[in-house]
C-alpha cells in the first residue's frame, strides 16, 4: 500500500470522490437488501485513506476522507441497518441526488413527521441559504485572522510563551479554531442545499451558550454526529435492554475511536501520534455527564450558573489534557 500511496492532492481529491462515489452506490444498491453486504462496504471505508500519502500534501485529503467517509460513511451505514438515519428514508433510496446528498455532506437533510423533506420557498430559502453561506465566510475570516495572529505571536518575543501551545491563551485560541473549523465547514454545504431548496437540521447550536455538559454535547456540539450516533449506537444499544448510562458510555467511546482514526490515518507515519488520548477524553464527558446529571437533581441546580461554570471548567480542562495535545503533535 504504501508503494502505491497517492502524494498529488488534486489526484487524491479525485480519488476520495470516486471511491466516495462507488461506495455509496454500493450502499445505495445493497446494503438495505442484506446486511452481510455491509461488512466489504465497511472494509471499503477503512482503506480508502490508506491509499493516500500522509507525509505529503494528499494528507489534507487523508483527512478528508478518513473524516466523510470513514466516519460519516461508516455511522451512517450503522444507522441504516438499524431502521433509521439520514439513509433510511424511501425518498432518500429512490433520489440518486437526494442519497449521495445524504451519504457524503457533514450535514442532515430536515425532513417532517412523514420523512417526507422539508422543503422552503423563494424568499425564505434564499434567505436561509445566503445566512449560512455568510456565516461560513465570516468564521473563514475568523479563523484566517485567527491563525494570522497565532503565527505573528510565535514571532514576538513577549508574546511566544504567552501564546504558544499549551498555554491557557494558546489552547484557548486553538479551541476556537476547532470550533470555527467544524461549524464553517457544515455551514457552506448547509447554505447550497438550502438555496437549493431543501432545509436542513441544525449542526451547530451556540455551543459557547451551554447550560450543561449534556446540553452541549446533546443539543449545541455537532449535532450531525450526535444524531448519527443516536440512530448507530445509542438506540440500538438501549434496544439490548442496556441502561441510558451504559449506553451513553458505549456511545462516547465509539465516538472516541472514530476520533482516533481520523488522527491515526492522517498521521500514521509518525512515531508517538496515537496514544488513546481522544478516546479517554470521550470517555471522561461521559462520566462527567453522568456525575453532572446526579449533581443536578441531588441538589436542585438545573439551569443553575454552577453547573454552566462547571461545564466550562470541565471542557476546559479535559480540552487542554487530552484533545489539543495529540493534535499539537
């Protein structure tokens, strides 16, 4: 594999979306018809970013495609085997358009009590659509001057230990380019099907605004994933007879494998990259939730200021041990 590695990132572009392509009509084609042809597709998921080199450019579109297809791909085939899920509608299998739509975009599509998809009208669609598409530009124009500001810091004296990594105000920093990445990212697909006509769901929900830790990885943070992960793993797990806090636990830590693989494939060359941090992080919200949550109703604090401060302190903190470092490195 690594003999045949594509370094070019406009031939590893090319590549993802073809193989991007086949897979889901592979998917589109079968999958619904019998399960066991689920396990080549998930093979097919697995290997498409071994094909790209990560030492070279093409590791943006190793990323890429360990992040749409590995990750997006693989939950979304896990929630259609189970019933449910951006994939699972009638409309979605018949429309080629509508499922590619489905299967590849970071985004769900919004549909009504009848799964049929919600559709808007002139104004209301144009409106939608160029709000997140001005949205996306003005996160890009944050992050860009954001990462400008971090480079010149590195090069002040009196401001590098400041603002370099590992520091409050660098993570802080960094945090932010997560945040405005992930939500910019979702926002541009989110305004062209928009202007295409169709609504969407929301993926991002003023994740700074969190009353709570469950508030803001159930309601605020990517939501898209949270949905995936609901319909993948979280209700079939509750359909075992397991607890809510069983479940929820076995939701973060596939979640947190997910996490790594991304940073394994887009990193696999280097020595020291993979240590299980990302997925100790997911699995330490999980807890702290459950903690959260027999806090809240032991001493009556819903919706109370201690339990936002302590959701900022707890993000905070778990951020900068475990999520940034691997990152960093």
């Amino acid at each position: 594999m690594r003999l045949t590695a594509i370094s070019d990132p406009l031939i590893g572009l090319a590549f993802c979306v073809l193989s991007s392509i086949l897979s889901s009509e592979f998917c589109r084609h079968f999958v619904t018809k019998n399960r066991l042809y689920a396990a080549p597709l998930f093979s097919l998921h697995a290997l498409i970013p071994m094909c790209l080199n990560d030492k070279t450019e093409a590791a943006v579109c190793c990323v890429l495609s360990s992040t749409l297809v590995t990750w997006w791909g693989t939950a979304r085939v896990i929630a259609l085997l189970s019933g449910h899920g951006p994939l699972a509608s009638a409309n979605t299998q018949r429309s080629l358009g509508l499922f590619w739509m489905s299967y590849f975009l970071p985004i769900n599509l919004k549909r009504g009590s009848n799964q049929e998809l919600v559709q808007l009208g002139g104004t209301e669609r144009y409106q939608k659509g160029f709000t997140l598409v001005g949205r996306f530009m003005y996160k890009l124009l944050g992050l860009l001057l954001l990462l400008y500001s971090l480079d010149k810091c590195e090069t002040l004296e009196h401001l590098s230990h400041a603002c370099s990594k590992g520091t409050l105000i660098g993570d802080v920093c960094w945090s932010f380019v997560v945040l405005l990445t992930a939500s910019g990212l979702m926002d541009f697909p989110a305004g062209l099907v928009c202007l295409l006509g169709m609504d969407v769901e929301e993926h991002f929900a003023s994740p700074l605004l969190s009353s709570s830790l469950r508030d803001f990885w159930g309601h605020r943070w990517n939501m898209t994933a949270a949905r995936l992960l609901r319909h993948g793993c979280f209700n079939p797990l509750k359909k075992l007879n397991l607890s809510n806090s069983v479940a929820a636990v076995f939701t973060f830590a596939v979640s947190g494998v997910f996490h790594e693989a991304i940073l394994w494939y887009g990193s696999r060359s280097k020595q020291g990259c993979l240590r299980g941090y990302w997925l100790l992080f997911f699995l330490l919200q999980a807890l702290a939730a459950k903690v959260e949550l027999i806090v809240e109703k032991r001493f009556r604090l819903h919706n109370s200021w201690l339990i936002r401060l302590w959701a900022v302190i707890f993000l905070l903190t778990s951020t900068r041990m475990f999520f940034l470092p691997p990152a960093y490195r």
